[in-house]
C-alpha cells in the first residue's frame, strides 16, 4: 500500500494521505521501455484512473525500472482472480 503521495502546489511540497493508488513496477529494455511508454499515454486518456506520468529509472545499459501510479480500483484484483482460477475455485467462460 501507498501511505501518501506528493505534488507540489505553488512550489511547496505538498504531502497527500489517504490516497488509494497501486504502483506498477517493471524491468524492461529500450523495446519494452516504447511499450510502457504508449501503455501510459493511452491509459492517462482514461482519466478514471488516474494515472501519473511513469517514473523511469536507468539501471544499465539496455535495463530500466519502471514505475507507474494509478489509483486503486475497488472490486477483486487480478491476482486474486488469477489465484482463484490456479486453485480451481472459479472458472472463466465466454
């Protein structure tokens, strides 16, 4: 969990609490680093989400670490989905 976010209001720091966001992080090289890039411009289209500019961060020559903020979405997340279907407790159907 997130415990607060920051933003800078009229040049002062300001510290947000009691925002619910997830953060997405991701190693990658250049090629996916474009991909994440143009996942981040479509998503922040749909403003429900809230979704922040990436934070990316050069750890070698082709590698980076990527860090994307969104808000947290009520409902099951997809873990818990993916755990429920592992354990054969739901199945999908379409």
């Amino acid at each position: 969990d997130i415990l607060a976010t920051l933003a800078i209001i009229n040049s002062t720091i300001v510290v947000k609490k009691n925002k619910k966001r997830v953060v997405k992080i991701q190693d990658c090289d250049e090629k996916e680093l474009r991909d994440i890039k143009s996942e981040a411009e479509i998503t922040q289209k749909a403003g429900s989400i809230h979704f922040k500019k990436p934070t990316i961060v050069k750890t070698g020559d082709d590698a980076y670490k990527c860090y994307l903020v969104m808000r947290k979405l009520s409902g099951t997340d997809l873990y818990a989905i993916i755990l429920q279907l592992y354990k054969n407790k739901i199945s999908l159907s379409t």
